[in-house]
C-alpha cells in the first residue's frame, strides 16, 4: 500500500511541475512583443502612405516607430538632420508623410499623410523636394560659374545670384559669407531647439538676405547691433518658394551654420 501511495505522490508532482512550466512558457509568450514588420521593398505609391495615417504618434520610441514606418513605406526617400520623408509623385498629384526623429530617439513631430498638386499654394515643392523630384521650369544654367573653391569668403549678393542660376553646383557646398546682421530667431519643438540668423547683402537692403540656421544654437549671437559685420559658414541650400498667389521663386540659405566671426558683439 505504501508503495502505490509513494508513486501516486510522485505522479502528481510530475503533473504540477510540467503544469508550472507550461504555464510559464504560456506567460513569455504572451509578454513577447511581436516582431516588427520587414521593410517594404516595392514601390512606393500615394496610397500606401496615405494608409500610414495614425501609424505613429509623438513621444512613440523609435525602436518601434521606426519599424512600423519602413514596414509599410520602406526606406524613407528624403531625410534631412532629423526629419524624415516618404514621397511619391503620380502624375500631377504627390503625396508625402513627414516624420521627426528627435534625439531622444523617440517620435517627436508627425505630419499626416498628405497630397498636393502643381496649383496647390503649398506642399507641392516641398513634396517633390522629399521625392526627388526636380521641379519644372526651374532654371539651372549649366554654363554659370559653380562656387568658388579657395575657401575665401563670399558675399551675400554673390551666392545668391550664382546658387539662383546654377542651384545644381552649389547646393550642398560649404562656403564663407560676409554679411550684415538683421536679426536673430529663436524656435523649440520638443526637446530641440533652434536659432536662425538672417543676414542682409547691404544695408537697409530687406529684398536680398540669406538666413543661416545655427548648427549650435547656443552660438546664437546675441548683442549684435543691426547691419554689424558678420561672417558665416555653413553648406549652402537651395529650395523653392512660393506665396499664397501662386508666385513661384527660390530661396538660399546656410545650414549646419556657424558665427566664424562678427565685429560689433
């Protein structure tokens, strides 16, 4: 008799503790975050980035938004510091979605997904900018001179009539301007902060100025008197305008920028 109550003790045991386990391995693989989508390797169209509305939100980390938004976009076609874009151009209708990726790693502004045509006031260059598109009628004169590439420095009114003629061969180049101070802005989105000097080709001169956004903003300068001398550099960028009346122009500015000196501070 003790011998059948010995292995009748010993088979409940067995029994709990293979319930224990699969209760356990029941329990992981609940808690086991399923895994991300691969990336999308077709093509691109505006309806699958019109589908990605909601699929990301603000403070979301990156480990997982970034996933979800390659899985069902790919890899993103325009990324510019930290702020990526997915765009698309079918026929005379583009559609793009802007996402930032703050230093935190974490989500910080979302722009839906949206669409725009060649007679809509805004999102249409901006569009074609993050599709890598080039824009039509834009002028790039083949035979005006690219930038000057013996480090000296450059005026104002000269980069912005070679970057206007020949955008093509000074887009992205890293110059030295001397200009005259207007002012200075100050701008916050998350936990990322912004500045941006404007600097003018002449005094009093509000019709041929360049804006220089600061790769440091804490470099801002701050006790500038306006129209002091002041010399910058930073890589030149070269994009379209165009105001609520559908007037189209273009527009230079220093990115990654820096005070490489000023007088009058």
């Amino acid at each position: 008799m003790k011998r059948i109550v010995l292995v009748t003790l010993f088979a409940a045991l067995g029994a709990c503790n293979k319930s224990e386990s699969a209760s356990s391995t029941t329990v992981a693989s609940a808690s086991a975050a399923p895994a991300p989508p691969p990336p999308f390797t077709g093509t691109l169209t505006g309806e699958r980035i019109m589908a990605a509305k909601g699929l990301v939100h603000p403070f979301m980390k990156w480990s997982e938004a970034g996933p979800k938004l390659e899985g069902q976009l790919g890899k993103p076609t325009h990324v510019k510091d930290k702020t990526q874009e997915w765009a698309v151009k079918e026929g005379d209708q583009c559609y793009w979605i802007k996402v930032e990726r703050q230093a935190d790693d974490t989500v910080g502004m979302v722009q839906d997904p949206a669409s725009a045509t060649k007679n809509t006031a805004f999102g249409w260059d901006d569009c074609l900018t993050a599709a890598n598109v080039p824009r039509e009628g834009v002028a790039d004169d083949t035979n005006a001179p690219g930038p000057p590439t013996d480090g000296k420095p450059i005026t104002v009114a000269a980069l912005r009539d070679g970057a206007t003629k020949a955008r093509s061969k000074w887009q992205n180049a890293k110059l030295t301007v001397n200009g005259f101070y207007m002012s200075t802005s100050t701008s916050s989105s998350g936990d990322r902060k912004y500045a941006t000097v404007t600097v003018t080709a002449a005094k009093h001169d509000l019709d041929h100025t360049i804006s220089c956004n600061l790769a440091d903003p804490a470099t801002a300068p701050t006790k500038l008197m306006q129209y002091a001398s002041i010399t910058l550099t930073g890589d030149v960028s070269i994009e379209d305008t165009v105001t609520l009346g559908g007037t189209r122009g273009v527009s230079v500015s220093l990115e990654k920028c820096s005070v490489k000196a000023s007088a009058g501070k």
